[in-house]
C-alpha cells in the first residue's frame, strides 16, 4: 500500500477521530481509507440519479447499475 501526506480541516479530523474513538474504526486510516471507499458507491448513485431523469437512456441505467453493484462487492470484500 503507498502512502500519502494529506491535510484535513480541523472540523473533518475532528469528525474522523470521533469514530475511532467510539469504535468505529480501529484507526484514522482505515476511516479515511473507508470513507474514500464509500465516495465510489455515491458516485455511482448520483450517475444513476442522472441518468434516470430521462428513461430513454435504458442501456446507460443498466451499465450503471453494474458499476454501483461491482463497487459495492468490492466495499464488501474490503471491509470484512
């Protein structure tokens, strides 16, 4: 695993030392490693959202569901 020097606002750091703390999360890491996670899985329901708004797009909705779907097996393997 590489690692990366990030910088939070105080509020955020906040917000994550407050789930490690009440267990959570057994670090900062691995909040911030599900969180990321997590930002996949929304990104691919504010797509399906987009692309529901017009139903012609049946294909595109399908191969969105896919993404959310794959995302969502791999956040499964990933938290176990």
């Amino acid at each position: 695993m590489e690692k990366v020097q990030v910088g939070f606002p105080p509020e955020d750091l906040k917000r994550i030392e407050k789930e490690v703390k009440e267990g959570k999360y057994p670090n900062k890491s691995e909040a911030i490693r599900d969180k990321v996670r997590k930002s996949y899985i929304l990104e691919a329901i504010v797509l399906m959202r987009e692309v529901t708004e017009d139903l012609d797009q049946e294909e595109e909705l399908e191969r969105l569901e896919k993404v959310r779907d794959r995302k969502y097996e791999e956040y499964k393997k990933s938290s176990s």
